[in-house]
C-alpha cells in the first residue's frame, strides 16, 4: 500500500509532543511490513537545509488569493529500513515557516497566521503528489494542522472525478488530542481557498467561528484515536471538548489504536543515556546506577533507600499539574513535606507552572527540577526513578508511562484515556498490577496514591520489584499497533 503521512511534526525533525515520536514511528513499522511510506512535513526554521536532498524546481501551491511557491526538500527518516526507507518530503516556504517555533513562540503562542500556514501545508501536500507523480493510496493526517487534507481531498480533489488523481485516494484522520482543534475567525477562511458552500457542508462552522478540525472529522473517511479508552471518553460531553456530537454521529467509522513506543529508542537494554543498559536479568542493579546518577544530576542526597518519584512532563493543565502545583502548591508540597522520598520534574510549558515548580524546589529539601527540553535527561529519569508519575487531566495515550513501563519503574496515574489502557492497578489480596491508580483529579487523590505506593515501597519491596517486572514484560512494540493500523486503512480503501 502507498502511504503518505501528512503532519506537522515528526521526530527527529520538528516535536513538541506524542505526535511527532507516533508519526515517524508508525511510518518506520509500516515500511518494516511492506508498505511504501512517504511523510510531508513543513521545512520549519530549525531544520538545516544542508542536511537535506533539494527536489529541482518551484511547487506552485493554490491557496486562497492566488498562487504560493515553496521548494521541496527530502531525506530519509532515520531509522527507517535501509531497503524500503521511509521518504521525507519537507515543504519549504519562507513566509511561513522560516521562523522559530512549530505553531507559535512564547510571545505568540498560537501564530495569528496558522489558518494560512497550515491551510498552505495541506494544500501542498496534494501538489507534493503531483509534482513527484507519486500518488497514494492512503492519506494520513493527524490533528487539526493537517486535518485540512482530509477536506481538500473530499471537496477539493474528489469532485474532479475519475480524471483527477486522487479519485481512489482514501483519507484517514488521527486525533492526538482533542483539546486543541484549530478554531479561527471566521474571516481567516479566504486563506483556505474553499467555497463557502464547504464551509457549511464540510462541517467548519462553529458557533459563527471556523474549526478546522471538526472539518476534517466530516470529511475523514475514517477517524481514529491513540487509545481505546479515549475513543470512548472523547465521545462524552465531559471529554469531547464539545465535539462529542460529531464523534458520536461518525461512531461507526471511529476507533480507538494505542500507540506503540519505539523500542530501539525507549529501551533500557540500548538506552545510551542511562549509566548501565539493563534488562530484567540484571534489572536492580541497572536501576541502581540510574538512580545514583539521577539523583547526582539534580543534586539529591545519594540515597537507594528514599524513592525517587519522576516526572517527565509538559507544563500544562492537562498534564495535572494544577492539581499538583497549583495554588498553595496543590498536593505536591505535601508529598514533598510528608513523606520520605525524592521528587524530580523535567518539564517545560506554561509561564505560571514554571515559576511555581522553581519555587516550589527552592524550598524544598527533596523537590528538584529541570525547566526545558532534555531528550537526554528525559532517559534517566526514567530509568533512574523508583515511580514515575502522571496525574494527567486527560490522556489521549501518553507514552511517558509505557516508557517507564519499560525501564521497569511503575507509573502513578490517573486512570483515564491511554492510562487506563496500559497501566494495571495494584492489586493489594494478590500483588498483581504494574502501577497504581486513582479516579479523582484532586490534589487529596494525588498525594493519597503517591502515599499508598511509597508505603508499598517502604513495606512491601518484593512485590514493587514484581511488579517493575511485570511492566518489563508487557508488549508496545509498534508492530501490534502498526497492523491495527494497516486493517483500519484496507477498510477505508474497501
Ligand atoms: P504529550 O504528547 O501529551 O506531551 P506524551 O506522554 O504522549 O505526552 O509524550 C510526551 C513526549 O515528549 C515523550 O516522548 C516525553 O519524553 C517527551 N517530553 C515531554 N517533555 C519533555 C521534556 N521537558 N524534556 C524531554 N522530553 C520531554
């Protein structure tokens, strides 16, 4: 199958989150099965044009207001099998890409031209097809920045009929995070270069505003979601960011795939980043020298009887952290105060969490954190902590607990969205589980589940180890997730 992944991320080149790790990764899989892969992403600023093939020629791009003209570059995604490489396409276009940040910097965190940008990427991603003449059988779009492919293709290339190029293209739209959703003025609709009979029929209308999203939800031939459990979460009036209606009414053709981890990156027995590469065989003493070193990075007392409880984590209300470290320091200077363990964050987001997690660490013997983004130190804090820890407001999928799945530390999260589908809950009759669970998102649900696993430490070590090998054991490797995907595309081309 010809496969072409439309994104605004893909690591290793432009990443704020999940996405970006699950693109290049599904990709990767899906070229390991067989299948010829493609992924257009934006040339953003920070990608150096040097390290990349220049596709000979100008691109002419219809838009809104007439004509855009951007370069093509390509490389292989790294990683990716040497026989059947993953191919990058990178759309180049000065004017909207050619500065810092993927969609916004710190002074204007949601650029006032992204309807424009990405209306431009979208539409770039068909004359990309044109100009290589590689035509797939699949377009794969993910979140709101692409999710203008999927109306494009039905409303824009489809009608042509059987002449145009893309008459048996199927598209499929994955939702990472149903929070952010791409709604703009109406008045930025121009930029997109579609009728106004599409913005009614496709679905863009949106309490008198235009919601790029929810277009493409109408006009996906199959949607999909990272988890199960958030599939069905996001179909209810408490999760679907009021787009529940919509999701509801394409239930039929929405699905719910986890994620896979990557596991030549996320893994303990490669892991460059961590003192000693371990597995289970010789799992406490690999934990041992990532906890020493974990604990000498942030500047703790060198203890391997106090648990260090991690976090790895975008600063921001979804990740919980309100409840963590919100007004009067949420539950977290509780944690801290009360009880005898190590608590380290690296993480990075929104201006008020910052400061309040640096003051929280200036007065606290046993709080440390990292402000920023550290691919590096994000390893050790995995491998090197005790309990890895997620309250999470919402959680689509979220890799971070199945990677500290994988390095044998049980995650402490809330049981919602992908958290619910990977994690098991400590059972206390038998010492079954992989981590421990709470329901509500309460700084007093927090500070009681962190206690109950760090009384389970201090009192029942064996089954803590039992239970880090039982997370070790359990299976994220893309392939499974790979071929739900390959199913749920020869049911949209069928
Ligand atoms: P989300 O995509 O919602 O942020 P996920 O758990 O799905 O959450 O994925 C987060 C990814 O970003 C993980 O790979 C995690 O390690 C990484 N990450 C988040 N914050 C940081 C940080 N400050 N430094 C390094 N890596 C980070």
């Amino acid at each position: 199958m010809k496969i072409l992944m439309a994104s605004s991320e893909a690591h290793p080149y432009a990443k704020t989150g999940g996405l970006a790790d699950m693109v290049s990764a599904l990709s990767i899989t899906l070229a390991k099965l067989g299948h010829e892969v493609r992924i257009a992403i934006p040339r953003y600023y920070g990608i150096d044009r040097d390290s990349l093939a220049p596709l000979e020629g100008a691109m002419g791009v219809p838009v809104g207001g007439g004509e855009e003209w951007c370069a093509v570059y390509t490389a292989d995604l790294p990683g990716s099998p040497p026989k059947n490489p993953v191919r990058v396409c990178f759309i180049d276009h000065e004017k909207f890409f050619g500065r810092d940040g993927i969609y916004g910097n710190p002074w204007e965190p949601d650029f006032l031209d992204n309807p424009r940008r990405f209306s431009f990427f979208s539409r770039a991603v068909f004359q990309l097809c044109r100009k290589t003449g590689w035509f797939p059988d699949l377009l794969h779009s993910h979140d709101w920045p692409s999710a203008l492919v999927n109306v494009y293709l039905k409303f824009w290339e489809r009608p042509l009929g059987e002449r145009g190029e893309f008459a048996k293209t199927a598209s499929v739209l994955t939702v990472h995070n149903l929070g952010y959703q791409g709604v703009y003025g109406k008045d930025n609709y121009g930029c997109t270069g579609l009728g106004w009979d599409v913005f009614y029929n496709a679905g863009f209308e949106d309490w008198d505003m235009m919601n790029i999203l929810k277009a493409g939800l109408y006009s996906a031939d199959k949607l999909s979601t990272v988890s199960p459990h958030y599939a069905e979460e996001t179909k209810t009036q408490a999760q679907g960011f009021h787009l529940d209606g919509v999701l509801r009414y394409r239930s039929a053709d929405y699905s719910g795939i986890l994620n896979g981890i990557d596991t030549a990156v996320w893994n303990p027995a490669k892991d460059a980043y961590i003192p000693l590469k371990y597995g289970i065989s010789n799992l406490a003493e690999g934990k041992a020298r990532a906890k020493k070193a974990l604990q000498k990075e942030f500047g703790l007392p060198l203890s391997a009887e106090v648990p260090v409880i991690g976090m790895v984590t975008r600063l921001t209300g979804q990740k919980g952290v309100g409840e963590l470290f919100g007004p009067g320091y949420g539950s977290a200077w509780a944690i801290c105060r009360d009880m005898k363990i190590q608590l380290v964050l690296l993480g990075s987001g929104e201006p008020w969490c910052e400061n309040e997690v640096q003051s929280l660490a200036s007065r606290l013997p046993n709080f440390r954190c990292r402000i920023g983004y550290r691919e590096d130190l994000s390893h050790l804090v995995e491998a090197g902590s005790d309990f890895f820890l997620m309250p999470s407001r919402y959680e689509p999928c979220g890799l971070n607990q199945m990677y500290s799945l994988a390095y044998g530390t049980p995650p402490i999260v809330r049981n919602t969205g992908g958290l619910a589908d990977t994690v098991e809950n400590y059972n206390q009759e038998t010492g079954e589980g992989t981590g421990f669970m709470f329901d509500d998102l309460s700084p007093q649900a927090i500070s009681d589940t962190v206690g109950w696993a760090v009384w389970a430490w201090y009192n029942q070590r064996p089954r803590i180890e039992a239970m880090r090998v039982a997370g070790m054991k359990k299976d994220f490797s893309w392939e499974k997730s790979a071929k739900k995907y390959v199913e749920l595309y020869q049911s949209c081309l069928r």
